[in-house]
C-alpha cells in the first residue's frame, strides 16, 4: 500500500491542476459577461435617455404650436419618378 502512495500524490495533483484551470476559465468567463451585460445595461440606459428627452421635447414643440394655434408640419408627400419607356429592337 505504501508503494502506491506516490502515484495517487501524482494523480490528485493532476486533477487539482486540471480543476484549478477549469475554475479560472469559469472565472474569467463570468467576468466577460459580468462585462457584457455593464456594457449592454449602460446603452440601454442612454438610449433611454435620448428617446425620453426627444418626447419631452416634441411634447414641447406640440403645446407650444398649440398655444400659437399653428397646426403641426405637414409630413412632404413623396413623389415617383415617371418611369421610363424601354425600347426593344
């Protein structure tokens, strides 16, 4: 029994080398997401920004032209381009 003591020494030591990179590797990919996720939940926050400011001012815009009794710009009709005669000869 005494004689394979060093080999189960070797053998513990390469599971534990083999466990301890694994849990690097979770490591760092949970630090990635962790990441990921700072980065994603900051873009969401200043777009939400923009669109609440953007409301806020077109509301503005609207209770002002309300108040001058203007009517809201129009939105310019697009217009086709007349086609064009294909001649086959």
């Amino acid at each position: 029994m005494a004689e394979h003591d060093p080999q189960k020494a070797k053998a513990r030591g390469r599971a534990e080398a083999v466990f301890t990179a694994s849990e690097q590797r979770d490591a760092a990919v949970h630090e990635q997401i962790r990441k990921e996720r700072a980065a994603s939940d900051a873009k969401t926050a200043r777009l939400r920004a923009l669109r609440l400011a953007k409301e806020a001012a077109d509301k503005a815009t609207a209770e002002r032209q309300d108040a001058d009794g203007a009517k809201p710009a129009a939105k310019r009709a697009r217009t086709r381009k007349a086609p064009t005669k294909r001649v086959f000869i």
